[in-house]
C-alpha cells in the first residue's frame, strides 16, 4: 500500500478506537513476531485468566511499545495481571503450546482468514476488519436470521 494510504488507515483505526476509549500509539507499536505472545495465551486459557492477558497483551503492543517477541517485557508486563514470569519464559518453550499456535494458524487459514482483527461469530460466520458497531448489530442480526430458519450465509 502506498504510504499515504497506510497513513490514512491507520488514522482511521485510532480515530475509532479513541471514541470506544481505545489508545493505539502506532508510532510505539514495536513490530515483533507475535507466534510467541500466542503461546502465552494459551497457558493463560489455562490458567481461566485469558481475557485479563489479552487486555494487557494489547495495551502492551498497541500502547507501551513493549516488544511481543522478547521474553523478559512479556514476563515483566503479565506478571502484573497474574502470569509468573516462569511461566511466560516457560509457554515460550513449549512444545505442545507451539503446536496449539499452529493448530490455530491452520483453522485461521481454512476459514479463509487473512488479516487481523477477525471475528467468528457462533464459529461459522466472519466478519473481517476493525468495523463500526452498526456493521456488528447488522452481522449479528443476520446470524439469528440464518439460525433460526436453518440457512446458510448467501
């Protein structure tokens, strides 16, 4: 894309998340392999506190620069919302929490997925891209639609 355009987008993007009470800093965002970040989510599924290392996972990245790829920023920042920094340096190493990454990739690639943010509704129905709430309501109505007269998507 032209840089213009990524200029835009990226506008765009922290225009709408700051009106949901979103910070992105993209100019901090530090562009690092996320595959060892994944893994961290994992054990954090595990451990029944997903959603709190998700939430600090993106302020980390999106917000504080914080490198998603370095073991020791990760140990320091999810020892704030429970993960012992151990573990983190350990889910990194993890063989069988790599292979739970992979297992991921490969459903993410079947749907069809090509980019992020991507959501799967009731898992069958995507919705691809940062989108307005209405385009959300619209997407969710269409589902219960589907649902209830046993359809499928056109």
């Amino acid at each position: 894309m032209p840089r213009e355009q990524v200029e835009d987008m990226l506008g765009q993007m922290t225009g709408m998340a700051a009106a949901e009470g979103i910070t992105f800093d993209f100019e901090k965002v530090a562009h690092s392999n996320t595959a060892a970040a994944h893994r961290v989510l994992h054990l954090a599924k595990e451990q029944g506190i997903y959603d709190e290392v998700l939430a600090r996972l993106f302020k980390a990245y999106f917000e504080e620069g914080v490198n998603m790829s370095d073991v020791a920023q990760l140990g320091a920042v999810l020892d704030e919302v429970g993960l012992n920094p151990e573990e983190v340096e350990d889910a990194f190493e993890s063989e069988s929490f790599g292979e739970a990454v992979e297992r991921d990739i490969t459903r993410a690639r079947m749907l069809g997925v090509t980019g992020v943010p991507f959501y799967l509704i009731n898992e069958k129905y995507g919705v691809s891209g940062a989108q307005q709430p209405e385009m959300f309501v619209s997407a969710f109505e269409q589902v219960l639609t589907l649902e209830a007269e046993g359809g499928q998507p056109d």
